[in-house]
C-alpha cells in the first residue's frame, strides 16, 4: 500500500513574515512590550546577517527570543520557545552557536530608546557639578598655565590620542569613538576655545567615566593624559555649563548601549 510519508506543512506567506512571527510568539509567551519591541528589531538585524543555509523565519524569530528573553530578564526556557515556534531546539541552539561571536552587533542604538525612561537629561545628571561638595574648590591652582596649550604627541591625531587614553584607563572599545566624539564637539565649539587638545580629551574622558558609571578618578586621568588634576578641573567648570549642548542624543543612544551591554548576560553556548 502507498504511504505517502509525513505531510509537509506549507505556511501562508502572511504566517512567515517577521513581524507577525515576533508578534505570535511574545505574546503566547507572554513577554512585555518593550521587550516585544526589542525582539523585532533585533530579528530584522538577524535576518539580514544570519549566514545560515534554508535559515527560515521561525528560527530566526525563536532565536532571537532565546537572546533577548536571557539579556532583558524576561527568562523563557528553550522548550517554551521551541514548543510556541513549532522549531527543535537543537536547530536553534545551533543557530545561536553560529552569531555567538557577533551577537553584540544585533544590539543597535535605537532599540534601548525607552528602556527606563532614559532620556539626555538622565544622563546629564549623571555630571557631577563643579563644587566643593564634589571635590573642586573655589580657588583652586588650576596647574601651570602652559598645559592648557600642551599639544598631543607628535605623530597622532587627538582622536588617535583619544583612544591611547580610554585604552590605558579600562574602558571597553566600544566607548572610545563616544569619546572622541565629544572631544570633537568640545573642540569644535567654543567651550574650551584656544585650548589644546589635551585639556580637551582628559574634560571628554571625565565627563564619559561619569556618565558610563565608571569610578576612573581625576587623578587617573591626570595621569594618563599627563596634564595636571587642577587644570583638568578648571576645564570641566568652562564646559559644564554647555553639557546639554556637547552631549547630543546620538552620543546618549551610544551611551545607553554600551552600559546596557556592560551589564547584560547571554545564555550560553
């Protein structure tokens, strides 16, 4: 007698799109909204980089719930994802196995919008004001007047200096362009005007250590940039004032990133 075998089931194009996949999925999961949202995206970001032959929607989809439940606390067990997607759990630990080493990149900027409420002026509050209860006093010696026009090591440019310092001080790669970045601001206004570079990147790497809750002291900075505590002071009262106009949202959105990564646990392998 003919078998005809095991039927193969053919999904409706509308069933197969990500966006519907991600809505189906969170919501038998019961997952939050911004965490729905993030799921989305970061599937997007996933289907235009997962190198992974007949890869399909629903293991995109379940593999993109099985990161982003871990790394937003939103734990689902993988039989729970594999059991709402219709996909084995094999296929998608080996999925997740494949964009392992990768996996930060599907992380972007825009996704964190909204997390906490996290807004610029969040962050601004983050600065510490330049008084005495935060170490600065009135009339500090603000060190010899020539390391204001100090310039950078002969050879390298200040955002080349820029990363030599967020390197020698622990902070991870992916800050050192925010950075540079504000040093360019910084430099490109006229907070700082006729100063060198150097006040400027040690003001850039000061202002970053707060608003990455890193305890990197003014003292350290001194030390690695190789002017003076009271000078680097002096600097942060010129600029503290324009904070809201050298912090932009684009270096926030890069910001929150990276403290969100710093903080974050992946399932395993």
């Amino acid at each position: 007698m003919y078998d005809a075998g095991p039927a193969t089931v053919g999904w409706p194009a509308w069933e197969t799109s990500i966006h519907y996949l991600c809505d189906l999925f969170c919501g038998e999961l019961g997952l939050s909204l911004d965490t729905s949202r993030i799921v989305e995206q970061m599937a997007e970001e996933l289907d235009l980089s997962l190198d992974i032959e007949d890869h399909t929607p629903r293991l995109i989809v379940s593999t993109t719930l099985y990161m982003a439940t871990h790394i937003l606390n939103e734990h689902r067990s993988l039989g729970d994802i594999s059991r709402v997607s219709s996909t084995q759990a094999e296929d998608i630990r080996r999925a997740y196995r494949r964009i392992y080493p990768t996996r930060e990149q599907l992380i972007q900027p825009h996704m964190l919008r909204g997390l906490n409420n996290n807004i610029v002026q969040d962050f601004l509050n983050h600065l510490p004001a330049p008084n005495i209860e935060n170490g600065f006093m009135n009339h500090e010696e603000a060190g010899i007047g020539l390391e204001h026009y100090v310039l950078v090591p002969s050879g390298i440019t200040q955002r080349e200096f820029c990363h030599h310092c967020c390197d020698a001080l622990g902070f991870p790669g992916g800050i050192r362009n925010t950075c540079s970045q504000l040093a360019g601001k910084i430099q490109g206004g006229p907070y700082l005007a006729g100063r060198s570079s150097l006040p400027i990147v040690a003001v850039s790497l000061f202002m970053i250590s707060h608003l990455m809750y890193f305890e990197t002291t003014i003292k350290q900075i001194s030390d690695v940039v190789g002017i003076s505590e009271g000078t680097i002071r002096d600097a942060y009262r010129s600029v503290y004032p324009w904070r809201g106009e050298v912090i932009d949202y684009g270096m926030v959105d890069d910001i929150r990133r990276q403290r969100f990564l710093q903080n974050i646990t992946w399932p395993a392998i």
